[in-house]
C-alpha cells in the first residue's frame, strides 16, 4: 500500500506541475505570492458565497494550516512510524532497557549519555532516515500546494468558483482535464488515495498515535503496548464518528476544529516542547543546532499566534 500511494504521490505532483506550466500563470504574481501576506476576500465571494465570506480570515488561514500541514496528532503517531520501521534507537535491541532508563530518570539533569564525538556521530547518523523521509515528504507537499494554489488562482479565480459545499473537489479537476481530458480519472484516483489514506491511518497511525501520547505516563498502557490499545482506539472512532453524522457537523467545521486544536495551537506547543525537552534531557552535544533551535521557537511562536488570533476572531474578541 505504501509503495502504490508513494507511486501515485509521484504521478500527481508530476502531472500537477506540468498542468501549472501549461495553464502559463503570470509567474511574477506566483513569486509575489510565496511572500507570506494576509488575503482578503474579494467581492464576489461574498456575492456568490456567503458562507465562506462569513468566515474570518484567520480562522480559515488556520483550517489550511491544519489541512495541508497536518497536526500534533499526525507527528507523534509518526514516532509510532518510526517504531514500527526499527528506525534509530527504537531499532536496538536493548530499546526496553534504554527506555526504562529514560523513564526512570528524574529529568533534573540531562541523561548520562556518552559525549565522545564518535557516539555523538553515530547516534546522528540515526537521524538521517527521518531526515530523508521528512524532506521527501514535505517537499511533494510544497510542490503541490504550491501547484494547487498557483492554478487555482490562474482558472477558478477568474472564472469566480470557489470550491464549497457539495462541490469541494469538482472545481480542482479542471487542473489536470486542461492538459487531457482522460486525466479526470488520475484526478479522481489521487482523490480516492487521499480519503483512502486518511481511512488507512485509522487502522496504522491513531493506534501509534494514543500509544506513543500515553504510554510515556501510564504503565498500564506500555504493558499492553501498540496492539493493546488499538481496540479502545477503534471504539472512539467509531463514536466520534457516530456523533459526526447524527449531529450534522460538515467537513469544513471538523478541519477548522482540528486545524485549530491539533494545527496551530497542538503543533506550537509541540514546537516549543521539542526545545524544552532536549534541554531537559539531552546533554548539550545532542542538541539542535542554534539556527534549528531559534527557527523552531519562532515556528512555535508563530503557530500559537495563529491560533490565538483565530479563537479571537471566532469568538469576536477584535
């Protein structure tokens, strides 16, 4: 499954780029637009979509931040991930023995961790398949939100659609059906993936994800480990998603909610706990490098601003 949506990720930011070139956008305003701004809506949209007029601006720069990027909930059940591929410490063989040290350790002082530069150097090295898989992953993501957003503005905004409603995936074919009519079909294969991976995750990643948040707490939960908690898991899931339906929520409210909840406000806290933590914990020859560490505190600081400046606009604070 893994090498057929990695195959298909592939094709569709390759066709999504060709399709970007082929639509001739003015390049200068697609330069301009890399320059992070805040949008405002244009009067047609409040014409011919209220309802998306009515949203604050804030509140629905942060549902993207949270639909493209992800959220907390994604990253930790990612170290689920990386325990399951046996990648870095987690593939020891005495990874119970390091873990019951790390838990063990009253965190008044970093972990007694050898400091030669050549264990220093072997332990990085651990880091670089997480490294590759971030930088392969992220950047297929940049290319096509990028794509995505420089076609959008070069044939939905000149013909006045914004896709809404029941219509929420019709509008974006018109990227690649320019280029060929047949490739409505890769269209709707690249749509099937993306709800079929996000189906999938309930099965692999939300397990991960309750096991890797509790299991550092509870004793409990590391006893009966990943595959011990995954019923308790699938239950929720199926409650929430019960609750769902029979209280009418629509797509747009549960990505503003998780955009809010588990984006800006969960992955700012995460940034400025991975710092926190490291200091804690590691000894200073572990540590990110400073422009790491100060781009990671901004990143936070910008991400709980975010979410600070959505609620308010929400709640109508300012």
């Amino acid at each position: 499954m893994e090498k057929t949506q990695t195959a298909i990720v592939i094709t569709m930011t390759l066709t999504t780029i060709i399709a970007l070139f082929a639509s001739n956008p003015e390049w200068g305003k697609v330069i301009l637009g890399l320059i992070p701004n805040l949008p405002v809506y244009e009067p047609w949209v409040a014409a011919k979509y209220p309802d998306v007029a009515s949203r604050p601006i804030w509140l629905e720069m942060v549902a993207y931040v949270g639909a493209i990027g992800g959220g907390t909930y994604d990253y930790i059940g990612y170290i689920g991930l990386y325990r399951n591929k046996g990648w870095g410490v987690l593939g020891l063989p005495n990874f119970k023995e390091v873990e019951a040290k790390v838990l063990a350790s009253s965190g008044d002082k970093p972990l007694a961790l050898p400091t030669e530069k050549e264990e220093v150097n072997k332990a990085m090295t651990w880091l670089k398949a997480g490294q590759v898989d971030t930088i392969v992953s992220f950047g297929a993501l940049l290319l096509i939100t990028v794509a995505f957003t420089a076609l959008g503005a070069s044939m939905l905004h000149t013909q006045q659609l914004v896709p809404a409603g029941l219509k929420l995936f019709e509008y974006q074919s018109k990227f690649l059906t320019e280029l060929h009519p047949s490739l409505l079909y890769l269209y709707y294969l690249g749509v099937w993936c993306a709800l079929w991976g996000t189906l999938y995750s309930i099965i692999e990643l939300y397990p991960s994800t309750t096991y890797e948040s509790f299991a550092p707490a509870f004793k409990w939960v590391r006893d009966r480990g990943r595959q011990g908690v995954v019923k308790y898991v699938y239950v929720y899931i199926v409650a929430v998603g019960l609750a769902y339906n029979w209280l009418g929520f629509n797509v747009v409210t549960i990505l503003t909610i998780g955009g809010i909840l588990g984006g800006s406000l969960g992955c700012g806290l995460w940034a400025l706990a991975q710092v926190w933590t490291e200091s804690k914990m590691l000894p200073p020859e572990y540590r990110m490098r400073p422009a790491v560490k100060y781009a990671t505190i901004l990143s936070g600081i910008f991400l709980l601003t975010m979410a600070f400046l959505s609620i308010g606009q929400q709640f109508g604070l300012f």
